[in-house]
C-alpha cells in the first residue's frame, strides 16, 4: 500500500545519503526503518491491563454485555 508522508528536508538529505552509499531505494530504507521500530513496539495481545493475571481471559465486550443484562 502507499501511503503519504510529510519528512523535513534535512531528514531527506541523511536518507538520500544512505541510499547513496548502501545502493538501495529510499522506500526500501523506509520499509526496514519501519520494520525496526515495529519490532520494538509490543503487540496489543502482550498487553491486558488490570485483567493480565485473570485466568479466564474473558472478551471485554462479552464481559460489558453480561454486566449490562443485570440491568
């Protein structure tokens, strides 16, 4: 997919660089530069609030719709 992003002029300039010296496309630098932040990101699944130690995992909005029915 492409997508549209605004990068100042100086950050253009260091990445022409690179792509000069290593002989690879700007949107391949990009690709990988994005590919390694992602890697250092966690995941959603890895995150549960103050649920994480529940054993039972249940979905939220089952949870939300079991409360509501006492209603």
């Amino acid at each position: 997919m492409r997508i549209l992003v605004d990068i100042p002029n100086r950050t253009l300039e260091s990445l022409a660089e690179i792509c000069a010296r290593e002989g690879v496309a700007r949107a391949e630098i990009i690709r990988q530069a994005i590919a390694l932040y992602l890697k250092d990101q966690p995941l959603q699944e890895d995150v549960f609030g103050i649920w994480k130690s529940r054993q039972d995992k249940v979905d939220g909005l089952v949870y939300e719709r079991n409360l509501r029915e006492e209603w």
